[in-house]
C-alpha cells in the first residue's frame, strides 16, 4: 500500500500492485520465451491481489483472447509457438500498463463533491 493516503507516486503504484508482477511481466515483456510463463504467473499474480484481484482477472482476460486470437492467427515469417510468443509479449507489455491503471484508479480517493 502507499505510503501515505492519497499518495499516487510510481514508486506507490509499484508498491500496490506488487514488486514480483511487475518484475513478471517487464520480464515477459522483454524475452519472447519467458512470455507465455509470464503470463501464466500474472494470473496466479492476479488471484491474489489482495484488493485488486477481480479488476486484474478481468484486464488478464481480455489481454488472454487477445493473444490467444493473435497466435492463432498464422504468420508468414513465424512459427505457430514464436508467434504466440510473440502475442505473449505484447499482452505482457498491455497488461502491465493495465495493472497501472487498474491500481491508480484504487489509489485515487473519492472526490466528496460527486457524492452529492
């Protein structure tokens, strides 16, 4: 959790949604073969957030079709592996802006004026 309440810093981002997801995916995000592994861990991840795990499971599925109708597609230059991994790796690198934006939206506190 953030240090202070209120407080939206990258560093209180990180801190909320967890060192090792973000270590998981910069690094499936990085080399094609860790990519589908990565992915896998993001969902185990995902489960356990403590306060974000629904939001998270759904980002991670729509992220999950995405690469799964991705690879499926044939490529010229590809295999079917490298080009599923290839999908893997661009999910990584969304879903970790997700997992941002996902966590940012908790961080923030409600405005009192739009409870009126």
């Amino acid at each position: 959790m953030p240090a202070a309440a209120g407080s939206r810093s990258f560093l209180d981002l990180c801190r909320a949604l967890g060192w090792l997801w973000i270590a998981v995916l910069a690094l499936g995000s990085m080399w094609s073969p860790l990519s589908i592994p990565a992915l896998i861990l993001a969902w185990w991840l995902a489960w356990r957030h403590p306060f974000a795990a629904g939001r998270l499971s759904k980002a991670l599925t729509a992220v999950t079709v995405v690469v799964i109708l991705g690879g499926a597609m044939e490529s010229p230059v590809r295999t079917i592996l490298a080009q599923f991994a290839w999908m893997s790796r661009l999910g990584c690198v969304a879903m970790l802006a997700l997992g941002f934006i996902i966590i940012d939206r908790y961080l923030t506190p409600r405005d009192p004026r739009s409870q009126q």
